[in-house]
C-alpha cells in the first residue's frame, strides 16, 4: 500500500464529498454576485490579517474582534454568503474529522 496513493484517494473522496459539492456551488453563486463577492472579499482579507497578527502573538485589542464578529454577522444575512459560511463550517467538521482519523496512528506511539 502506496500512502501517496491512498492521500490522493482521499483527496478526490473529499472533493466528491456532498459538504465540498455544496460549498462549491454556493461559492459560485456568491461569485456571480459581485456585491457579495466584494463583501466577502473585504471580509476573507480582514479575518487574514486579523489571524496573522494573533499567530504572530499580538492579540487585538477586544473591539478589534468585536468589529470583526458583527462584519460577520452582518454577511451572513445575506443568504448566498450565509449558506457558503454554513456549508464551510460542515466541510470544516469533515476536514477535523479526518486529521484526527489520520493523525490516531501518532497519538499511539507518542503515549
């Protein structure tokens, strides 16, 4: 058994998967809207910056990320992009699924 192989076994797996099909296809539709896109645009380049900051051991200050919540709350009204945050959070639950499935074999040795 070949590991290459079976990862991109399950690569394929995953972009044939129900919850990566309806992200895709929601994301298309926001796409095609470009008030949408632009909004989520605007929001995917904060929410990088605000990561890279908090990675980089500088917490933002609690207004920061309070901004950032209700910029969030504020998208997922619109239906496209709140459907598309929903159907990221499933495959986001498929992708956690499957690292600790795959990360279980390490977890035994390093006991």
């Amino acid at each position: 058994m070949n590991v290459h192989d079976k990862a991109y076994d399950l690569a394929r797996a995953i972009k044939e998967s129900s919850e990566y099909m309806e992200m895709k296809d929601i994301r298309a539709k926001v796409d095609a809207d470009p008030s949408a896109k632009n909004m989520l645009e605007d929001f995917r380049k904060r929410q990088t910056e605000f990561q890279q900051k908090m990675m980089a051991g500088e917490m933002p200050p609690q207004e920061e990320m309070e901004q950032m919540q209700k910029l969030y709350e504020v998208l997922a009204l619109n239906p496209n992009i709140g459907r598309l945050f929903d159907a990221e959070r499933r495959l986001s639950v498929v992708l956690e699924d499957v690292q600790r499935i795959i990360a279980e074999p390490l977890e035994s040795m390093l006991k």
